[in-house]
C-alpha cells in the first residue's frame, strides 16, 4: 500500500466499498464515555472518521496501520478532526498495554494479516474484560462480482501465473466457521457474525475496474508480470460488457464479527 497506490485507493476504492461498511460497523461501537476505542488496519481512514464524529469527544480514539503513506492519507483526510491518536502500528505486535482498550475495530484488515491467530490473540490482549473486537471481512469473489470480474479478466492475460491477489487475499478468508474457532483459541469467549449485503456503485465502469487494478496490491501482481496497462485495458473493458456505459452498481457481501472477551 504505497507508491501511488492509497491516494488511489481514497479517491476510487472509498466510496466503491468501504464508506457503507463504515458507517455500518462505526456505529456498532459502544463504549463508556470515558473508554478507549483502538482502530487497527484503518487505511485512508475512511472508519476513523465514522468513529470520531460517532462517539463521544471523551472517548480516546487511536487509529493505526501498517503503512505509513497510508496513515499520511489518513490524517490529510481528517485534519478537521481533532481527539484522533495516529500512530504506525502492526496489528500483529501492538505498542499497548495489556487491557487498555474497551473495543478494537478493524475494518477489512484482518485478512492482511500474515498470522492470523497472532493478530486475534493481540486484539485479546489489549482488550478490557468483557470488551469487544469488531472486523468484517469480505466474503467470497462468486458474492462480490465486481472483484470477480475485474480478477478474471486480469488472470485471462497470463494464465498460467495468474495474477490473483484479490481472490487469495481480500476475498480469500471468509469461512464463518473457522474464523469463530481461531477467535475463540485466541481468548474470546463468545463470537457473532452477520452476512451484510450492500451495493457497490462508481461513476464508469473504468472507475469501478482501474480501483482494483491500481487502487490495491494487485498493482504489483501486474507490474511484476510487465502487463500492468494491458490489465487496465482487459478490466475496462470487462466492466463495460458486464455493466455497460452508464453508472455501475452491483451487490457486494461481507461478514462481520463481534467477538467478546469473558468478563
């Protein structure tokens, strides 16, 4: 997630997939008023802002990522924010405090993590008795047919090294039932998951193809196999025989989790 990578990231990938999550999964937080809110993974900051305006100024709020030009988009989109804690961080290794944290959110985050186990047990480790870990994740590419599309598409042009980073990795890590059992092995004693259902909608089909094919890691797929503008061309032109010339607007599913901590 750097190069040029997050400022296309907010301009087209935002408001494509993540603003309606966003809102939905911000307002899901409960916390006292004097509590602690921790975001991990939190990108451009599309759920930090949610959090912030959501919740009462006397609730610290501390987002984190991985990638530090991420974060440097984060805080330019929230400059009107105040009360925001930014800081670099690995979800996997956190510089908190055992039970410091009334809630952790992540937003489409935990699917990046190489150790899985290993960011669930940290999320554990800095939560309060009884608090709660808050992700979704997306579900699969056969449910988000946007994706889908634009991952065929790419993977026709070199088809015995496909470049299917979307279909591993964002949209890879979606069974229910192994996600509740790695919760619970890491500490949570009672985990929840709803399947969310929304729309994903852009401008023109090449806003909607050109968002995974720039806006995402998948970029490197493409630049490492030196098809990086013939795979822009092959998504457009993907998108516009699915979708056609106008407004495109399709399903998109994710499932999200509440996970608890005993009290």
């Amino acid at each position: 997630f750097g190069g040029s990578v997050p400022e296309i990231y907010q301009r087209l990938l935002v408001p494509l997939l993540f603003e309606e999550y966003a809102e939905d999964i911000a307002c899901r937080v409960k916390v006292p008023a004097q509590g602690a809110v921790l975001e991990t993974a939190c990108g451009t900051g599309v759920v930090t802002r949610q959090l912030r305006e959501k919740l009462p100024g006397s609730v610290r709020l501390v987002a984190t990522d991985l990638s530090p030009p991420m974060l440097e988009v984060a805080q330019k989109q929230l400059k009107d924010l105040k009360a925001i804690e930014f800081r670099q961080a690995d979800a996997t290794t956190l510089p908190f405090e055992d039970a410091s944290f009334d809630t952790v959110v992540c937003q489409f985050g935990v699917m990046f993590f190489p150790d899985k186990g290993k960011g669930y047990r940290e999320a554990a480790r800095v939560l309060k008795p009884g608090g709660s870990f808050l992700f979704n994740v997306w579900d699969s590419l056969s449910e988000n047919p946007i994706p889908d599309c634009v991952t065929k598409a790419v993977a026709s042009l070199t088809p015995d090294n496909p470049a299917d980073f979307l279909g591993k990795i964002p949209y890879g890590y979606h069974d229910a039932t192994a996600i509740e059992s790695e919760l619970k092995a890491s500490g949570f004693a009672q985990v929840e998951c709803v399947v969310l259902q929304k729309t994903s909608r852009a401008p023109t089909a090449k806003d909607a193809s050109y968002a995974f094919t720039a806006g995402t890691p998948l970029l490197n797929q493409l630049n490492e196999r030196g098809i990086t503008e013939a795979a822009h061309t092959a998504a457009e032109k993907a998108m516009r025989e699915r979708y056609g010339e106008a407004a495109v607007g399709a399903k998109m599913q994710a499932k999200v989790f509440v996970a608890t901590m005993p009290a």
